[in-house]
C-alpha cells in the first residue's frame, strides 16, 4: 500500500487494503478428510480474526466462552454453509501512535458495500460507497446519506466498539 491515497503511512486509518485481508486456512489432505473439510473450497464474505481460535477450538473438539466474540467458520470450511460468515466487519484503532499528533480515535464497520469510520474524538463521519468507490478516493457526503449512516453508527455501536467512547455529537446524525 505504499503510496495510496498519497500517503506513506497508513496504519492508523482503514482504507480497504489494511482491513480486507484474505483468511488462508490449510490442514494436510489426511486430516481434510478426517474433518470433513473441502480443499480448494472459497468462501466470499466477512471474517474477524476473533474468528480464528472458535475455529480452532472447534477444529479440537473444544467449545469456546459462551461469551467469546468469534464464531466457527468450519461451516464453510466443510461447504455446508455458502453465505458470508458476518454480515460486516468492526475495526478499531486508538491510543497513540509515532507521527501523528494527536493519534486519532477510529471506529470503522464495513459491510460488502458501504464503510463507515467514525473518528470519535472529531465527531466526525466518513462513508464510503465500496461499489460505485472501490478505491475511496471521493467518498460521498455522509450528510446526503444521513439515514445510512444513523443506522450504520447504530450498527457499530451495537457491535461492541467501544460505546462507553460514544459522545453526545453522535446525537447529530
């Protein structure tokens, strides 16, 4: 990603090649078999990387925390589901960081089509149209969207982001 959107460090904000990462899972064709798994098999959708250790407790025999964020994916890994396992994405950054004063506070829920990052301590939104911008390069006018991004900021809250972080600016929207 060096040099996309005209910088060279990126790390503190979510641009889609940071947080769309391809999840690669292989287990030797013995133990495919054993498990049930399908080699060769993709899976479009969303994961979390809290996702891998229900998976590998799952793959053990073992039951994750009733509490535990993440889900199997070995549904998918065996093709006996074909949705997406998420229907979005929750990424989170803050604290502090070197070259950026002050480091911000951003809370992102992305979804296949729509992006929304909130940078918390501006009040600010920032909605990305993944379809008709997949390189987000003109994001579209949250206000235009307000609606969307209501919904959207209710999402991420409910997702577990960090709501104790949430303002009375959230209200605007």
């Amino acid at each position: 990603m060096l040099g996309d959107h005209g910088l060279a460090r990126k790390g503190l904000f979510h641009y889609e090649p940071l947080i769309r990462v391809p999840l690669l899972l292989w287990a030797s064709p013995r133990l495919s078999e054993r498990l049930g798994l399908r080699p060769g098999l993709r899976v479009p959708g969303i994961a979390q990387n809290v996702d891998i250790p229900a998976t590998l407790l799952d793959l053990a025999g073992c039951a994750a925390a009733k509490r535990a964020p993440g889900i199997s994916l070995l549904p998918w890994c065996r093709g006996e589901r074909t949705d997406g396992p998420r229907p979005y994405a929750l990424v989170t950054n803050g604290g502090e960081g070197p070259n950026y004063e002050p480091w911000p506070e951003l809370r992102t829920l992305a979804t296949r089509r729509w992006k929304l990052q909130y940078y918390v301590d501006e009040g600010r939104a920032e909605l990305d149209d993944l379809e008709s911008d997949p390189q987000e390069v003109d994001p579209p006018d949250p206000e235009q969207h307000r609606d969307l991004v209501r919904a959207t900021l209710g999402r991420l809250v409910d997702a577990g982001s960090g709501a104790s972080v949430w303002g009375e600016h959230i209200g605007r929207w």
